[in-house]
C-alpha cells in the first residue's frame, strides 16, 4: 500500500530538473562541498525521494540538513539556528 507523499517531499518532486541548496553537514568530501558550494540538481523522482530520505534521515539523528532553492535561503535558515 502507498503512502500520500508529505509536503516536503512534494517541495522535492516539485524540483525535479532544477538546481537546489542545502547547508553543511559536517562532512568535508569534494562531492559535499561541491554540493554546498554549486548546488545540485534532482535527475528524476527516485533522486528527490533519495534526497528526501536523507534529508529526514540526517535531521532524524541530530544533523540539521535542509535543501532550499537558494543559498540565500540557505544562510537565512542557518542565521536562524543560530539565534
């Protein structure tokens, strides 16, 4: 039996072929910081559900990770953790 997909991982479906953000998440691998540097852009639906997974997966063992459609969305969400 499927599930509804949640709001968030319709924001993730939605991009699809679009260039999204996300902050640091601790991990300093060339892809990683490639990644928070440039972007990244889903491929299909199986990659933004992929993105979605571990976007939960991360916040779920205490790793704030989010995508946005911008950085300056990205800085403004980090500002925001830090007050």
């Amino acid at each position: 039996m499927s599930r509804e997909p949640s709001e968030r991982q319709k924001w993730f479906r939605s991009r699809i072929g679009k260039t999204i953000f996300r902050n640091e998440n601790g991990c300093l691998c060339p892809v990683c910081n490639r990644v928070v540097a440039n972007g990244l852009m889903i491929r299909d639906m199986e990659h933004a559900d992929y993105l979605y997974d571990t976007e939960c997966d991360y916040n779920r063992d205490g790793i704030p990770l989010r995508y946005f459609d911008t950085k300056q969305e990205v800085n403004e969400w980090l500002n925001t953790l830090q007050k």
